[in-house]
C-alpha cells in the first residue's frame, strides 16, 4: 500500500513513485510566510531552488520585505550587505519548513537552494570565499549553494564540496560540460574523504538547463522551410538531457563512484532546471512527462506544478532506453547547419548574463527601498 498522503494528487504521486523528486522554482517571503510554501510540501513538493531572478522579482513585489529593509537601514548595513541579509533570511525560513522533509529523506530531499552572487561566475576563488560563507550565515544543514557550471566554477565546485558543504551546479547546458561537472563532484567527495569529512553528509545535484535549449534550437529550426526541420522542432531540449542522463549513469558505474558509495556517499543527481515551457504550443507538462527516471529532480515554476498535477499523465521512465532515438535527433540537428556547441555556448553565455542583470535589478530594488527609509525618517533607532 502506498503511504502517499491523500493530499497529493496522483501525477504528483506517480513522479515520486518512479523516483523524481519534485521541487519548487520559486521563493518569496510571502510564500514561506502566508503558510503556502509548507502547503506544497503537503501536495508533494519536497524541495526549493532560488536564484537572482527570482529573489528580484520578490523583493520588487508588495511589503513583506520593508521591516527587515529599516532595520538595516537603522544598522547602517551597505546595499550588498542588505542583500545578503535578505536573502539568506527567506532561504534560512523555507529551509526551517522543509527541515522535516530533510530528516526523514535522510538529506536526499527538504533541500533549498541559494546562488553565489552570478558576478563571480568566472572568479573561482571569490566563489569558494562567497559559498563558504552564505553556508555559514544561512547555518542549516538542507542548504545547498549554487555554483555555476562555468568553467571557473568547476574548481569552486569542487573545493567546496571537499569542504562538506552541499551544492547545486547550475546553468548546464552542454553534454560536455555535465560530464566535467560529474568529475568535479567525484572530486570534491574523494577531497572530502581524504581530508576526514563524512561524505554521507554531502549533497548535490547538478541543474541540467531544458527548455531554453528548445528556445534555441527551434528558432534557428524555423529557418528552414521543410518537413525535417518541422520533424524536430521540440525535440532538442529533451534528447539533450536524456543523454546528459546517460552519462550519469556511466558515472555511477565507474569504480571512482562504487568507492565513495561504498563508503556512504550519495549520487549527485541531475535536475532537470528551465521546465516550464517557452513555447505556448507545447505542453505545460513536456518537460515534466518527457524526462521521468530514477534518481532525478525536476524543478518546476508554479504554473507547472499546478498543470502536472492537474493534468500530467505520467506512465514511467520515459528517459532510459531512448538514448540512440537521442542521439539521432542532436545528429538531425546537427545535419541541417545548427551547430549543438554554437548553441549551448551562446546559452551559458546568456544565462550568465541574465542572472547578473538580474542581480544588478536585487541590488538597484533594495537600494531604492533603503533610501526611501531613510527619506522617511522612519528607520529602526539602534543603540
């Protein structure tokens, strides 16, 4: 008999029972706040990812934010220190309500994630500096920091799981990338077990990008005039990440992996990241019903949370024993002149610079709100 609560609708049920965590791409103060957030780990959501745009979104939106804002004000704290004091606040709370779900997963899941400033993507050392220390100011143990998957954010990748710390690797795209992420993981464990931590501590996941790549590729796709082109429209995105899937599971099956199994360590799992769709003509579920396998995360906006569990028909693994149909469609794109490494460089690159304007957008947004107190006189007094 399942132990699924009834509160949990089935498609929801199903993901899990197939063994894909669901996660929530989003985070606000009002969310943790109102009660919602703990109301969806009631409907099955066992997980929170953040990232710069979306905390820009938050705090431009409504007033759950101006208490914290004067004080901080009132103890002279500078714009980026304000910041960090405000996000790592909402990332410390969501923690504190999925701390349940941490401790009966055993760490696997009830995690929440939090991004390094996105302007250190290519500064390793400041990404290791800035990770250890929003670990420390957050202080709880189902916080993951987001790294990166630059090449510069490899090696912080690395040092800082050697460091016992749990991450998320973010912004994959590439194949090649992913699998330079799954060494940098095995890295870091095997530094972590060299220098004495217990690595049946240590996290991670690794953010596998979706429905960009379609974006992409559909686009250059709609160029072309003829059935082949119109044949692989939508169809990129998915075939990308079943291979990336593949390669995670030539990961687990090398020796490297069996020695840090052996000694208690946990598969850094992929997490399929950007599912909500971009094209209106695909369904809200397509990232969702198309990459179902073991040991996986989706992390989804909450349009499509909402739509999977309303709608999703979710029939099982619908990732393994499709890697040959994969591999032909990334070859059919490559046959009609778009080029699979032009596109997902120009994704990194982009993704990149999205988070930044974004966190350029957080920085402006609370700067505003801190001199608007103190043009009002209404800051905290502070002895």
């Amino acid at each position: 008999m399942s132990s699924t609560p009834p509160t949990v609708a089935e498609p929801v049920a199903a993901l899990s029972r197939h063994g894909v965590s669901v996660w929530l791409d989003d985070l606000s103060r009002d969310l943790v706040r109102s009660g919602d957030l703990a109301g969806l780990v009631g409907r099955g959501v066992v997980g929170v990812t953040s990232n710069p745009t979306i905390f820009a979104s938050a705090l431009a939106k409504g007033t759950a934010y101006e208490e914290q804002v004067r004080e901080l004000v009132g103890q002279g704290a500078s714009v980026e220190e304000a910041v960090t004091a405000l996000t790592t606040t909402d990332v410390r709370e969501a923690c504190d309500v999925l701390a349940d779900v941490y401790t009966a997963t055993d760490g696997r899941d009830g995690r929440v994630s939090l991004e390094v400033d996105p302007r250190l993507a290519h500064d390793t050392a400041a990404t290791i500096e800035q990770a250890k220390a929003l670990a420390a100011t957050v202080d709880r143990p189902n916080l993951m920091i987001k790294i990166p998957a630059t090449v510069e954010g490899l090696p912080a990748v690395t040092a800082v799981l050697a460091a016992g710390i749990s991450v998320n690797v973010t912004l994959i795209f590439s194949l090649d990338r992913y699998r330079a992420v799954l060494n940098a993981w095995l890295d870091g464990l095997e530094r972590a077990q060299e220098a004495g931590v217990d690595v049946s501590g240590i996290h991670s996941v690794a953010s596998f990008f979706v429905s960009r790549v379609d974006a992409a590729v559909d686009k250059r796709l709609d160029e072309h005039d003829d059935e082949a082109a119109k044949a692989l429209r939508g169809q990129a995105a998915v075939a990308n990440a079943r291979l990336a899937y593949q390669a995670f599971e030539e990961a687990l099956a090398s020796t490297r992996w069996r020695d840090l199994e052996a000694a208690g360590a946990s598969p850094q799992r992929p997490l399929w990241a950007s599912t909500g769709v971009k094209d209106p003509s695909y369904p809200d579920t397509k990232y969702v019903v198309d990459l179902v396998a073991p040991q996986t995360v989706n992390t989804m906006p909450g349009s499509t949370f909402a739509a999977t569990e309303d709608h999703a028909e979710v029939a099982g693994d619908t990732v393994r024993d499709t890697y040959d149909e994969a591999a032909r469609v990334l070859d059919g794109v490559e046959r009609l002149g778009i080029g699979y490494l032009d596109v997902v460089t120009a994704l990194e690159k982009d993704g990149v610079a999205k988070f930044e304007a974004s966190w350029t957008e957080l920085l402006e947004t609370v700067e505003q709100a801190m001199d608007e107190v103190r043009g009002s006189g209404h800051q905290e007094e502070h002895a």
